[in-house]
C-alpha cells in the first residue's frame, strides 16, 4: 500500500529546505536529488516504488533551493558550489548517522558537487548523470537555443523575464524533445508534469544562476572522489548525455555499475519508474526483481550481462 509522503522542513545554509519521506519514519536513509527546473514532484514515483520494495527505508526527496516550496538562499550564487555546500548541510541535518544518495541530471551534478567537497554517503547511485558537456551532445544546437534563451530572459525586467522562462508553448517543446516513449497516456501524463512543475522557480536570477551551473560542468570532474560503492542507470536514447559518454563515466568509476534501460532517454524517472526503483532497491539489498529487458554492465568485471 502507497501512503501519503509526510511533509519535512530542514534548515540548510540557513534557510528551510522543504522536504518529503516516504516509507519508514526512521532508520537508514536515502536521499534524492531532483534535475534542473524540476521540484520533489519529478522523484516522486521513484521514492514512493522504492519504499514499497524497501519499507525499511527512510526515503526523503527535497526542493532544491530556489526550486519547488525550497527558497533561494540568500546572498550567494547558485552555483555547483553552492548546491554542494547545501546539500553536504541537508544531508547532514536529516540523516546524521549515514545515508546513501542519489542524483537525476543537474541532481548527478549536485551529489558529485558535494561528494568532492567532503560528503560521504554510503552508496551512489546516478540516474541520467551529466557526463557529456551540454554543448557538445548530440543536441548542441537545441542547448546553444537554450542558452541564448535563458541570456534573452537575463537582460528582461523580472516579470516579463518569468513570463518568457515559464512559457508553456516553450516548456512542450522542451518536454517533446525529451520524452521517448509512444504510449500515449504516459506522454501527456509527462508534458502534465511539466506543465504543472517546471517552472516552479523562486525568481529568474536563480533560475539563471542554475543554468549556467547545469551546462558548465559534468560529473566526470568529480569522479576521483567516487569511493563509495557506485550505480549508474541510464537511458538507451538519451539526448542529453550519449550513452557512449555513460560508459566512459562508468570505467572512470572503479566498481561501478551501469544499468541501461533500453528505449527511455533522459526521462527515465518519468518513462521506467519501476526498472529505476527495482535497480536502486537491488543495488541497495539485493533482490531479484530487475527487469528482463534491462542491459547491465560491471566495470570491475568488465563484462555485460542480461539483468
């Protein structure tokens, strides 16, 4: 049975963060991070899949700063920086005595933002991680609209700046780009979401401020820090980040393994919710419940296998 997630405020560099916990109310902890422009809403279906495979499991998903009911914090640059540093304070306040993480897209950046700046979960896990700079994939051209989108806003008054960031024609664009799967219920089911999430930003400057960070870094230049036990999951036709990018990631990473879900891209916590969570809860305390139709691959064994 699925139980309404209870609603948390942790104070983080200051400021509240709002929070969600799904399944147990204490015990050991897993902590989501949710991508750019996204709120708690986008890991919602994952957290509450994971805590009906795990009901052991204190499962909490928070807003970003400046995202979702989360506000900005105040006085500082939101940059991978300070994302680090918030979530190293998070982390530290709800789950003092260990917790493992995981990171979707920007979120990838976050987690490995704070993992080199001294955070130590106990496990890793990355769905759709940024391994690829944004202006080299396969869609450079739509990054390099993006970009000069989000330049165009910069220079608006602040309000005019929230219509144009929050257009809905440009937000189903976006969410028709990404989304992958032809069932027709689930596609508009996502451009719903996106619609309703997407542009859940505290203000502009914040929004702006956070683009600039999701398109300047990749995970890569964090993954010397990777110590800890590490699980990748990625989509097959990823856009943003090519699959081929993932596996240079993952051989990076000693020990690490990758789960590859054929025929979702980079929304994978919208199009495979159930492979997601089975791969997290297996990774976590091994189960038999992965998918059959899902590749993985070992880098310590360097080999591939049917999962």
């Amino acid at each position: 049975m699925t139980h309404a997630p209870r609603a948390l405020r942790i104070s983080a560099l200051g400021v509240d963060t709002h929070a969600w916990s799904f399944g147990a109310e204490s015990g050991e902890t897993l902590i989501l991070v949710h991508g750019f422009r996204g709120d708690h809403h986008g890991l919602q279906g994952i957290a509450a899949r994971i805590a009906e495979l795990r009901p052991e499991l204190r499962v909490i998903v928070p807003d970003l700063p400046g995202f979702g009911e989360s506000a900005a914090i105040p006085a500082r640059t939101h940059d991978l920086t300070l994302y680090g540093d918030w979530l190293r304070a998070f982390a530290a306040a709800v789950a003092p005595d260990g917790f493992d993480v995981l990171g979707h897209s920007f979120g990838s950046l976050v987690v490995a933002s704070a993992i080199a700046g001294g955070m130590e979960p106990a496990r890793l896990i990355l769905i759709n991680p940024i391994s690829s700079p944004a202006l080299a994939g396969p869609q450079a051209a739509l990054t390099q609209l993006a970009v000069g989108y989000y330049r165009a806003a910069d220079l608006l008054p602040e309000r005019a700046a929230r219509r144009l960031l929050g257009n809905p024609v440009i937000v189903r664009v976006m969410s028709e780009v990404m989304a992958k799967t032809q069932d027709p219920e689930l596609r508009a089911w996502i451009h719903d979401q996106h619609s309703r999430y997407f542009s859940r930003f505290a203000d502009p400057s914040t929004l702006l401020e956070a683009f600039r960070a999701s398109v300047s870094h990749t995970v890569g230049e964090f993954a010397d820090a990777f110590t800890m036990p590490t699980l990748m999951i990625a989509g097959e036709r990823d856009d943003i980040t090519p699959l081929v990018k993932q596996l240079e990631l993952q051989h990076r990473v000693p020990g690490s393994r990758l789960r590859i879900v054929p025929g979702s891209g980079h929304l994978v916590h919208y199009e495979a919710v159930d492979d997601a969570a089975a791969f997290v809860s297996d990774f976590i305390a091994p189960l038999t419940i992965a998918s059959p139709n899902t590749r993985t691959l070992a880098a310590d064994a360097g080999a591939e296998a049917r999962a």
